[in-house]
C-alpha cells in the first residue's frame, strides 16, 4: 500500500474519539469485540466497524482464538501513544532554544545598560 | 549549550531539567512576564503567541493563545497556585483542543547551577485517551513533527510486516 495512503488512514483513525478509546483499552491487554463493545453503549458491530478501520490502519492486529478473534495493539498503534512524549520533547527544546536566545540578548541589554 | 532531560515518572509524572546560561531572576521573569513568554514559547516553527495572559500571583490567569497563521489556532488557560520569586512557580493548565483536556499541575523550580540555573519542571502526565487526542489533534493542526514521526512510525511498523 502507498506510504502516503497508510499515513492518511491512520490519521482518520486516531481523528474519532471512541477508537482511540478503544486504543487506550487496547494498550493495557488484547480483548475481543465482546469486551470492547462492553464499556460503550454500542453494539458489536458498531465497534467491529471501528476495528476494521483500525486494523487498516496497521495500528491493530489479531489472532484467531477458536470462534474468537482477540485484538491487540500493533506495533504501530503502541508507538501512536509514545509518540505524544516525542513531540512534547521536540515542542520543549525548541522552546528552550528560544529561550537561550531571548535570555542572551536580556543579558546584552542589561550590561548595555550599565555600561 | 545545555540538554533537555525529560522523563516519566511512574505513570502519573513527567519530570523535565533543563539548564541555562542566565541567572535564576532572569529565568523566573522569561517564564512569568507577557513580553517575554511571547518571544520563546511557541512550540514549533510558524507559530507565534497574539494573546499572551500571565497574572503574576496566586489564583492569577494564564490564558496563551497560538496561531500558526493558516487557521490552526488553539489556547492554554490556567491559574497560577503559588509563585516563589524567582525560585518556584506552581500552577495548573489545560489545552483546549477545542475541547479541554483535563488539568495538568506543574512545579518548576529554579535553582543556581554554578554561573547559570537549572530549571525542574514536574507535570502530570495526561492519560492514554488524553496523549491520543492531542496527537491527533497536532497532526489535524499539520503541525510538521508530528506527520515526520507518524510516517516513520508508520514504515517501520509496515517494514516489520505489523508484527506486534
């Protein structure tokens, strides 16, 4: 599949509030459609049609239990959630940087001061 | 020029260090003044801080807003609990991305590091759902880290064939 088609079905995977629920759950251990559909007030089918997207995504995966089919995180979707602390590192050192900036011209400015 | 250390704490905080080359005063004021927040925090490049709200004492507002100029805009609010000039600032935010994410507290602390400060941040770290929504929420804003790391994430889940 494109690169580029992956990325988008990932991205609208992650835009709908009840599948990154279903992520979160996800995260903590592999659980079938039935324990999915548990805490929503939606049927299973409702959330099969979320799995699939999620699964199209390459952020879910699943196994075949007898009539079962538990789902777990992909290795993809596991990243999807570590990556939140790769951006607020990159968002903070550019901040910083900033700050390294604007606190040598303050320091300029004051010894230009008493000069 | 100094490294950011940034780590988890259990599951509940993060705790960042960060040293700087200034004295603590001149630390605590950049990070408590409008004038210069607004020149420093402002996440990625192409973005810029219009609205600036920072009052300088306890039960005090925060209000930042962001602009990247194409629409993308969003805003922090939050109070200042106590403030110790110019070592420790303790307040509670939230992203409003529109909708709030839940409130965040932070300490940060500065403290004289031979001719500089170092600066300990500790903040609560946002649930699963929370890190979700405000990753999908940067990428909807197109901010540009975000789709570099997603795309790498991406191929190297596809190159491993998606194996868990």
């Amino acid at each position: 599949m494109p690169e580029l088609l992956q990325l988008d079905l990932a991205f609208a995977a992650l835009a709908d509030p009840t599948r990154r629920a279903i992520l979160a759950r996800l995260a903590k251990g592999e659980a079938t459609v039935m324990e999915l559909a548990e805490p929503f007030d939606m049927t299973q089918p409702a959330v099969s049609q979320h799995l699939k997207v999620l699964e199209d995504a390459g952020l879910v995966l699943h196994r075949v239990e007898g009539a079962k089919r538990p789902r777990r995180l992909a290795k993809a979707g596991i990243d999807a959630m570590d990556q939140w602390l790769a951006m607020l590192r990159k968002a903070l050192e550019a901040n910083y940087h900033r700050l390294d900036e604007v606190l040598a011209s303050m320091e300029k400015k004051k010894k230009g001061e008493t000069q | 020029m100094s490294k950011l250390t940034l780590k988890t704490e259990g599951d509940t905080h993060i705790v960042v260090t960060r040293r700087f080359t200034a004295s603590p005063e001149a630390v605590y004021r950049a990070h408590m003044e409008p004038e210069i927040i607004q020149k420093w925090m402002l996440g990625p490049d192409g973005w810029t801080m219009p609205v600036c709200i920072n009052e300088a004492k306890p039960g005090g507002k925060i209000r930042y807003e962001w602009s990247n100029g194409k629409g993308g805009d969003f805003y922090l609010t939050g109070e200042f609990l106590e403030l110790e000039p110019y070592s420790r600032i303790v307040h509670v935010e939230r992203m409003h991305l529109p909708d709030p994410t839940p409130d965040n507290h932070v300490e940060t602390r500065f403290v004289v590091d031979g001719t500089g400060t170092l600066m300990t941040m500790r903040m609560s770290l946002p649930n699963e759902q929370t890190r979700a929504m405000m990753l999908a929420s940067g990428m909807e804003r197109g901010m540009e880290a975000s789709y570099v790391r997603l795309e790498e994430m991406i191929k190297s889940g596809l190159a491993r064939g998606g194996a868990a």
